[in-house]
C-alpha cells in the first residue's frame, strides 16, 4: 500500500468491504471464551496497513470485551503487516484518531508485528480474536505472468491455474498458522474482495481501464514494455466454494470449525459520494486515488529502477492516466466480499 498515510486517505473500498463483517467480529467478541485469569486478552489484526480501517472492528470487539470484563484487565492489540508497512502513520492513528479504539481507555497496549502472516507471527495458543480485513488474498509471490493484463480474472486460463494452485495453497498455510495462534475456542473473522458464484466480479472493469493507462504509457515511453510485462497485482479474489475449500471435511481444518462463510455485495463508496455531489471529475479522481493506494506499490514492484522517485513519478503518471480513463465511467461499480468466522475447537 502506499505510504506516508496515502493508503488511509485513498482506501473507502475497503472500509466498506470491512463494515460488512463488523457486526459478526463484535459478536464473536461477545462469544469468545475469556479465561479466569487477569492475564491480557489479546486480539490480532493481520494485514492492518496504516490502521484507520482497523479502528471500527477494533472499537466494536472491545466495546463487547469491556462489557465482560470491566475496565481492568489489559488488552494487548497487535498490529501484523509486512516489514515496509507504514507502522508510524498505524501507530500515530491509533494514538490520536477521534474514532479509535485507545480512546478514553487506560487498559489497552497496541504493538506491531512487522513480517509476513504466511509465516508464524505470534506464539501458540496467544491470541483470544482474530481480525483481517482485505489482506488474505494477497498472495506470497506471483506464480506467473498474465498475457496482456495485470488482473487475475482476466488471466488466461493457463496463467489462473497457476494462481488458483497458488492462492490454494497460501489460504491453507494462513489458516494453518492462525489456528496454531489462536487459543482453544479463540475466534478469527477474515473478511475479503471476493468474486461471486459465477467467478466473475464487476470490479475488473477498473483494471481494464489500469491496464489501458500502462498501455498508454508504454506508447509514450514512460514505462518501457518488459516492464509493463512484468506487471501483476498478487492478489486472488476467492469465490465462497474456494474460501471454504479447505473446510469441505465436517467443516474442519487444522483445529479450526468454520461457523459461517458468506458473500455480500460491497456498495461502491465513490459512486455514494458522486450522488452526493454529482462531481464526475471528482468521481474518477477518486477511484484512480483508490487504485494508486492500493495496487501500484506492487504494480511499481515491476520498474527496472525501483527508487522512491521513479516508483513515485510512475504512480503519478499512472494515477493521472486512470484518472482520464475513467472521466467517462458514470457508473457505480459494485464488488462482493467474502467473510468467514472460524473458531479453534
Ligand atoms: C488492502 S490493505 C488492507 C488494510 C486494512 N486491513 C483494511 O481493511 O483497509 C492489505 C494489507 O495487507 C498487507 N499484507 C499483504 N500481504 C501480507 C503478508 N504476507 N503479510 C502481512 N501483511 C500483508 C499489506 O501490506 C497491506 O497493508
């Protein structure tokens, strides 16, 4: 995601793909077994970026928690996130954000984790609540190219086999190593962009228009072609039967039950906003903004020089290009998001 708190200002989509599993995190919370002891309760949030979008559910969970409890026992929230994330805008939103969870609480200890969630992040049996929100289906390495495209559901089929395989396989070791994390009777919600039953998701029409801006930039020789060839964004939407593949066997995997796996239409946050203001201009600025957040760190991934003033000059190119692709999108574009609630047994 791009940094220096460019993620949190650029990143609605996500919030209100998160806001759809807010509801069901707060009742696990509600759920949850608590053991006797004063020790911490501790929740993770795996893949929080910059933090603003892990406000809510944090808040939601806790409020819950603190119904439980009392105000006494400590909380320990631990932030996981690659290496490179932006952990001081994350730790700077969590101390001084109106809506964040450390408000008017004394009992309460945010702490980062700064590697990869396909590795063990934190200790077994450690971790009371779960939360991921638009991070899982981000992959742990690009498997292929993709012919002409930088989106997987425009892959050959060739080229979505090999994602498919990919993105199997890391689901299983991500859930494999959060069931080693969690505790007995310890609850995860992982909510994520998600392609509906028939494969499909009418947020490709994005990347179509992405695509069409890099394509432009190789013509005008801002980008060079092998570059652009390069070019993928790891990420795997899953559809409901995928995310709950590993599950098939009485609803088991690793120790884990999954209690539920749903999908639901996400509300396109710019097109509200457009209602709002009828701003056409203001529309497409918003949604290249998104993008740019989001996907071109990793699209930048791809430059032969790869310093922060040749990525940041092409995610401006790339930003302004989107942008005057998308001037004549007056359209919303609805996405789908899966979530599921497991729970060690
Ligand atoms: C789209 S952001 C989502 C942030 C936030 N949870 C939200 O809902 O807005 C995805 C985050 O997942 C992180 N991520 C992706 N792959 C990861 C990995 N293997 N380990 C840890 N974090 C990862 C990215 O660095 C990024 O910060």
């Amino acid at each position: 995601m791009e940094g220096r708190g460019f993620y949190n200002a650029n990143s609605a989509w996500q919030a209100s793909g998160a806001a759809t599993a807010l509801s069901l995190f707060a009742e696990a919370a509600s759920e949850v077994p608590l053991d006797d002891t004063e020790g911490p309760i501790v929740l993770a949030d795996y893949g929080s970026s910059q933090g603003r979008n892990s406000l809510a559910p944090l808040r939601a969970a806790i409020t819950e928690l603190r119904s439980r409890v009392g105000p006494q026992r400590p909380i320990i929230v631990a932030h996981v996130d690659q290496p490179a994330n932006d952990f001081a805008t994350l730790f700077d939103v969590v101390d001084t954000a109106a809506g964040s969870y450390t408000s008017d609480e004394g009992n309460i200890f945010p702490c980062a984790v700064g590697r990869s969630f396909y590795r063990s992040v934190l200790p077994p049996d450690y971790v009371h609540l779960g939360w991921s929100s638009y991070a899982a289906h981000w992959l742990s390495r690009v498997p292929t190219r993709i012919p002409g495209h930088i989106y997987v559901p425009r892959a050959t089929a060739d080229a979505r086999a090999a994602f498919t395989e990919q993105a199997r396989s890391d689901w299983e070791t991500f859930l494999s190593l959060r069931a080693l994390e969690l505790r007995p009777g310890g609850r995860l919600v992982i909510v994520a962009p998600a392609l509906d039953d028939s494969a499909t998701t009418p947020f490709a029409v994005l990347f179509d228009y992405a695509n069409q801006a890099l394509v432009d930039m190789v013509a005008e020789g801002t980008l060079h072609r092998e570059e652009r060839e390069r070019m993928v964004v790891s990420a795997f939407q899953r559809t409901r039967t995928e995310a709950q593949a590993p599950f098939v066997d009485d609803r088991r995997f690793a120790g884990l039950t999954a209690r539920s796996c749903t999908v639901s239409e996400v509300p396109d946050p710019s097109w509200l906003q457009f209602e709002q203001d009828r701003d056409q201009r203001a529309l497409a600025a918003r949604r290249a903004a998104f993008f740019r957040a989001t996907f071109a760190p990793t699209l930048s991934d791809a430059l032969d020089h790869r310093d922060a003033d040749a990525r940041k000059s092409f995610c401006n190119r790339l930003e302004a290009g989107l942008c005057q692709r998308l001037d004549d999108h007056v359209a919303p574009i609805a996405t789908f998001a899966v979530t599921l609630l497991v729970v060690k047994e």
